[in-house]
C-alpha cells in the first residue's frame, strides 16, 4: 500500500509538469524521469551507461531520418506493424537488456524461442539496417536502430516522442532460455513487480508501460484459458464484464484470431486502456490483474481519470528508461556493430 501512496503522489507531481507531446518541446539533452532508479539500474546492470542525444549527429547525420522514413513506408502497407515494433522493442530490453538480442536469428536465439512465436517487424528492421548500411556503414547499431524505428512507429501513432540516446551496442548472443525473463500474459503483480525491478523500473514504470496496449492485438490463443477453461466452477473468468466475455467468446473460437488490446480506440495511442481497465474490460490477465491490485490500482483510476495527455508524457517518461537498461557500450568489448541484424559479425552458429 504504501508504494501505491508514493506513486500516487507521484503523479499529482507529473500533473503539474508541462507536458512535451511535441518533438520541438523535447529537452536537449537528459530528460530522463525518475531519477531514484538510476542506482538500482547501475548494481544489476554494472555498465556505464555511455550513451548520448547526439551519438549520430555527426557519423550519422540522417539516421533517424532514415527510419522515420522506412517505418512510415512499412506501416502504410501493414499498420499492425506499429505495435509490433513497439512490443519488440519490449522484447529485446526485458531480455538481457537493450542489446538487440532478439534479432539473432539462429538455433537455440531467444527469436527461436515459442514465447516469440508471435513477434513481428524483423523485416522492417532488417530494411531499415540495409539502407542505413549504404551511407553509414558499420557505424549504426541494431540496438539503436530497433529503439529508434520503435519510437517512431508509437509517436506516428499518437504516442510521445521520448529522448531517445544512442550508442547501444549489438549482443553476440542470444539464448532462447533467457526469454522467459520477458513477462507472459499470466504473471500476478508481485511477479511484474520483481521483473520490472530487476530492469531497475518502478511500480509507475509497470503501470504506464502496460498502457502500451492501447494499441496492438493478442492472439486468441493467448486468452483462451480465460475464456473457456478458466477453473474448475467458471468457463470464463468472471472479472470480465459479461457483455465483452460474450464478445470475446463469440471472436475468438479460433486461436489464430486476435483481438484489440483496446477494443474501444484500438489503433489510437491514448489512456483508454486504462478506462477499459475500470469497466472490466482488460484482455490479458496482467491487464486486468493492474486494477485489482491495491498496489496499482490507484495508479489506473488516475490516469483513467486524468487527461491523455498525462499518460503520454509519462509514458515517455518511462520510455525513456527502458530503452537503457542493460545496454551495451563502446567501453564493453562483448559488443559489435552488426553488419546484419540477424547475425552477429564474429560468430558462427
Ligand atoms: C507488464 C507486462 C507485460 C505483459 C505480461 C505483456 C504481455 C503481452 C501479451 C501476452 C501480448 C499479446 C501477444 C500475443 O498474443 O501474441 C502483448 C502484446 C503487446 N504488448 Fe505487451 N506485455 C507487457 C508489457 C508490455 C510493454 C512494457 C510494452 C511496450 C512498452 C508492451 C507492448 C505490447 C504491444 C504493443 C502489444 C501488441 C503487439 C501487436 O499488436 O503485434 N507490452 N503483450
Ligand atoms: C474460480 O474462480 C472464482 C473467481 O476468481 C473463485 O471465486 C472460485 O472460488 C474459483 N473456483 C475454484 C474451484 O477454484
């Protein structure tokens, strides 16, 4: 309870912050919130973090151009890609941290893992890398280039435009073990809390980056437990209000359907995952364990409550800290600069 007050309070602070929804509002340099984490982030993750806002400005002057360019061309033929991308970017940072390791692409990657079944956007990522390959060769990272095209698809969504850092370097490895550090759609709260803790987030950093399923889709598969099976007195779980239980039942006979993670604005990147979330109406088990929980449920009712715009900016906010835990830097020699995504330069599997 007494972390839940904090967040509260928490909260009422971001209120009365000025809110910079648009690229031009964005700080020069810093930015980052939350400040009390940064020790936690150092013990588990003992790099330095190197990173820097003008990381390319020099040796790579049209890199986020680039992408802007690529993920706008790709997203207009596929719009699911937009929360693809984002969910990857997740992804990659919740497993050994943002060091491109879901993009290996060989037996026994986290990529070949069953729990990545469902992650999408290698393609735009791989497309992306070759053209920046052709004016800056060796020179741009696929840890950058994913946080980069992930920021982009949100903000073409209606999302925030976070400050974003470079100079990531890419992992050599990548083992389909460490997915499972990645949460599923079945964790109680203590368990996502421990998780985000261990990347050196916070209970408001778990509640606002959940928000992230404002956008996107599950596949039906991964909600039928819930659905038909849910214990041994109850087909469906009957935290669902009835009415979207009848819905979900009806679209998802199939577990190769999906669903709205948002059925009411589902391609809109705003708060009304949160205001679903109060009427019951959450998709996944995690989403509707957020506002039962005494410890985060106060965090929903607030940004269900208070203007999009505060659930933005926190969600930049909190952006911007996921995208540096355990990122590798120029002064750690385990890293490299991919000439492929999807393989590592040095090794060979
Ligand atoms: C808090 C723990 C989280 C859990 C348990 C969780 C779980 C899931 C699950 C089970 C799906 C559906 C996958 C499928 O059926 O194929 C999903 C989708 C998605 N997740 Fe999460 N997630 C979490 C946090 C996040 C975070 C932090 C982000 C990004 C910042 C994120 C972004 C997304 C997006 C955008 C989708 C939709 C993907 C698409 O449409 O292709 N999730 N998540
Ligand atoms: C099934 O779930 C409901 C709601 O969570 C609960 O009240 C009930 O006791 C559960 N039944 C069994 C047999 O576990």
């Amino acid at each position: 309870m007494k972390s839940a007050v904090v967040s509260v309070v928490l909260l009422v602070i971001l209120v009365a912050w000025p809110v910079s929804a648009d690229r031009k509002d964005l700080p020069g340099a810093g930015g980052y919130g939350g400040d009390d984490e940064e020790e936690d982030t150092k013990t588990w993750f003992p790099l330095d973090n190197q990173l820097s806002l003008s990381y390319y400005d020099k040796i790579c002057p049209n890199f986020e151009k680039i992408v802007d360019t690529k993920v706008r061309e790709w997203t207009k033929t596929d719009p699911s890609l937009g929360p693809a991308l984002l969910r990857l970017l997740f992804h990659d940072c919740g497993v050994t941290g943002c060091d491109a390791s879901v993009l290996l692409d060989h037996k026994g990657s986290e990529r070949r893992s069953p729990a990545s079944k469902t992650l999408r956007g290698f393609e735009l990522i791989d497309d992306i890398k070759s053209e920046i390959e052709k004016s800056c060769p060796g020179l741009v990272s696929c840890a950058d280039i994913l946080t980069s095209a992930s920021r982009s698809a949100t903000y073409q969504l209606g999302g925030p435009y976070w400050p974003n850092a470079y100079g990531r370097r890419d992992s050599t490895n990548s083992y389909a073990r460490d997915v499972e550090k990645v949460p599923s759609g079945r964790r109680d709260i203590t368990g996502l809390l421990e998780t985000f803790q261990s990347y050196g987030l916070n209970i408001l950093d778990l509640v606002v980056l959940s928000g992230a399923h404002t956008i996107g889709k599950a596949y039906c598969g991964t909600i039928q437990s819930r659905l038909y099976n849910f214990n041994a007195t109850h087909g469906t779980d009957p935290s669902i209000d009835p009415k979207y239980a009848d819905f979900l039942r009806r679209k998802c006979r199939w577990a190769s359907e999906t669903v709205y993670l948002d059925a009411v604005t589902p391609v809109v990147f705003d708060n009304q995952y949160y205001i679903n979330l109060q009427k019951n109406m959450g998709v996944l088990t995690t989403d509707a364990e957020l506002v039962k929980d005494p410890r985060t449920a106060p965090l929903v009712k607030a940004f269900a409550e208070q203007p999009p715009q505060m659930f933005r900016h926190q969600f930049g906010v909190s952006m911007a800290k996921l995208v540096n835990v355990g990122v590798i830097t120029g002064e750690d020699r385990t890293g490299e600069i991919r000439r492929v995504c999807s393989k590592s330069n040095s090794k060979r599997y």
